[in-house]
C-alpha cells in the first residue's frame, strides 16, 4: 500500500507540474489554437498510438494530421477533442471514383470513429499532379467528388472537409507572388478542381518547404529569408507588398494563381512545411540549428495569427511536418529527420516544446484516459490508497 501511495504520489506530482506548465504558458495555449501537426508513421521504432495520445495532449496540440485512417490511431484519440485530418493514399484514389467503394471507405474510416474522434477533413490523394501519372491526375477529381457525395447524403459534408494536397511544382510561376499561376499542363486538371473547393467551401492545401529553395541555390536565397530572421524583405513590384519571409510569399503565390483561375472564394492552407535537422553532405542547410530557428520561428509567427501580406486578416493555418523522425522512409537522408522529436519523445533540438511519454510499460487502459483525466483519477486514487 506504501508502495502505491508512493508511485501514485510521484505521478501526481509529475502530472500537476505539466498542467501548471500548460496553464502558465501563452505561447502553448495559443499553439492548441492554431496549430497542426503531421503525424507520420514510416518507421519501425514508433511509440504506440495510446502514448503519443497523450504525449500529443501533454504538448497541448489540438490538430493531426495522418496520411491514411489507421484504426489504432483515431481510436487512441477517443474523446480527446484533437481534429483530424484523415487520409486516403494515392494507390486508392482509382478505387474512390467508383461512388460504392467511397461509401465502404467512409463507412469503415469516419463513421465509427464519429463523434468521439473528431474528424474533419479526408485528403483524397498527396501531390499528384508532382509526377507523371496523367490517370491518377485525371482520376483525383472523381474521388473527390465521389467521398463528398457519401458525405453529403450522410449529413456530414458541413462537418468534414474534402481536399487534396499539392506540391509547389504545381506553379509555373512564382514570382513575384502577384504575378503567379499555375502550369498551363495542369489548367485542365486545376481549373475543375478549383470550381468543387469553391462548391464543396473546402481549402486548397499546399505542401510549402523554403528549406527546398534555400538548399536548391543556397549563394541566392537569402538564408535570413527562409528561416524568418529579420531582413529587407522583398517588394511585390506589382502590389508594393513587402515579403519578409518565403513562406508567406509562396502562400501568397497560391492565392494568385487562384485568383488567375477566376477564384477568390477558396482558403490556402498550408498542409505541409518543416525543415530537416540532418542531411547527406550534399543537402545544404539541413541542420538541428536551421532547423530550431526555422520551425521555433514559425511557431511564433502562429502564435500571434498572422496574417500574410496579402491576406492579413486572415491568420496562416499551417500543420508541421513532423511529429517524429520517420527511419523507414526512402530517399536521402533529410527524409529520415524532419521530426520535432525522436520516437522516444525526446526533443531533436529545442524549441520550447515540452511533452510528456508515457513510458511503454503503462496499461493500454490508461492509455486511453484524456490527459487531464487522468489527473482526475491519479488524484481520487491516491485519496483512496
């Protein structure tokens, strides 16, 4: 009984010194706002879904992003309130256009799950128009129109979103932002698709890395720029807006080619953007330090709901890639560590992010106790030892 009072007493005491970090800290209470995090799962060294459950809670993030609908995860999640964004592979989209098999999906990845994981948005397919494939590109607009047919007849198209994430060699020019549009290859493909986001009310989402630019010519890209370090900035010579930073001109850049398209009514979000903490010697700038400066900076920006020059008003709405390092993912090496931390939930460098991992011996059925729940059972239980 000691010994339990003991363990019991050591746990509270480690609970409430997290609930009292979280509370005491804006700049994590602003994160659980507005915040997403890509929750990647190539690797043979991952904690369970159950632990990062409430190692994801412990960071107060409050948005994941998957690349499929894997069952453990969404329900690890159960009654947390983190939103997620669900996945359907590229290999699947051909499956998708057929208006049955999107309904067996939905029926298998989102409704049971519903309401007690918070789903709100399916990707169908990832940078498709990036290669070649021109009949999974002719393909992508039929799936989507087909899952968000199963979700309107299911009453659930307000509540869930129906997208696809896109590249930034969608663009065939991207600067100055103002000036930018999209490859003429593509218009047939993107000109549909624009016209269903503008339908459906769903956001057009973009994969964005300065790190790409920088490490593609690193003697022109101003280092400054891309990691959001203070500088002249560039002028739009069109619009006179000042870019401070690369992201922010690439989002801008999106929005353009939209407008181009006769478009003015469809969100830009950012689905993917990070920056890698290691690199083969021939990836310039792939760093633990650029790395910190980058991703810490941008998580600042976030935090004060800023918007970009030519959307000010309208906060950045942005998911980090990653979550962990990924050690099975193909290849160079900056592909293994775009993480924010390691698979045992240490830090890969420091930005002021602090969390809690369980430790792998802990019962499955703790596991699925919210985070402040259990502090709530920690403590009743200690009272009753």
């Amino acid at each position: 009984m000691a010994e339990t009072r003991t363990i019991l007493s050591l746990l509270l005491l480690h609970l409430l010194s997290l609930l009292l970090l979280f509370l005491s800290d804006p700049s994590s209470q602003s994160l659980a706002l507005t915040v997403g995090i890509n929750y990647g799962q190539i690797a043979n060294n991952l904690p369970s879904p159950g632990r990062v459950s409430w190692f994801l809670q412990s960071l107060n993030v409050s948005r994941v992003k998957l690349y499929d609908a894997d069952q453990n995860v969404l329900s690890a999640f159960l009654n947390t309130n983190v939103e997620f964004i669900v996945g359907i592979g590229n290999e699947n989209v051909a499956t998708m256009t057929d208006p049955s098999k999107a309904q067996a999906w939905v029926q298998q990845h989102v409704l049971p799950y519903l309401p007690h994981t918070r789903i709100t948005c399916i990707t169908v397919g990832n940078e498709v128009f990036t290669g070649n494939n021109t009949t999974l590109m002719a393909n992508i607009l039929p799936a989507m129109q087909s899952v968000y047919q199963v979700l309107v007849s299911l009453g659930l198209d307000k509540q869930v979103n129906v997208t696809t994430a896109h590249s930034l060699d969608i663009l065939g020019n991207s600067y100055p932002p103002s000036a930018s549009s999209f490859r003429q290859d593509l218009a047939v493909y993107i000109q549909p698709l624009l016209n269903f986001h503008s339908m459906a009310k769903s956001p057009f989402l973009i994969n964005a890395y300065p790190y790409f630019a920088y490490k593609a010519d690193p003697s022109s890209v101003s280092l400054e720029y891309v990691l959001f370090q203070p500088n002249p900035g560039v002028i739009d010579p069109n619009t006179k807006l000042n870019y401070d930073n690369m992201l922010y001109a690439q989002i801008d850049s999106v929005y353009s080619a939209i407008q181009a398209m006769g478009h003015t009514d469809i969100d830009v979000r950012i689905s993917e953007t990070g920056w890698p903490s290691r690199g083969d010697p021939d990836e310039v700038g792939a760093t633990p330090e650029y790395a910190a400066i980058y991703n810490g900076n941008l998580l600042q920006r976030i935090a004060m709901n800023q918007g970009t020059p030519l959307k000010p008003s309208a906060p950045v709405d942005i998911f980090v890639f990653a979550l962990f390092n990924e050690d099975l993912k193909p290849g160079p090496t900056s592909e293994r560590n775009y993480g924010l931390f390691y698979p045992d939930g240490t830090p890969v460098y420091n930005i002021g992010l602090r969390g809690y991992l369980p430790p792998m011996s802990s019962s499955s059925k703790l596991m699925a106790v919210p985070f402040l729940g259990l502090f709530v059972l920690v403590s009743t239980a200690l009272i009753l030892a």
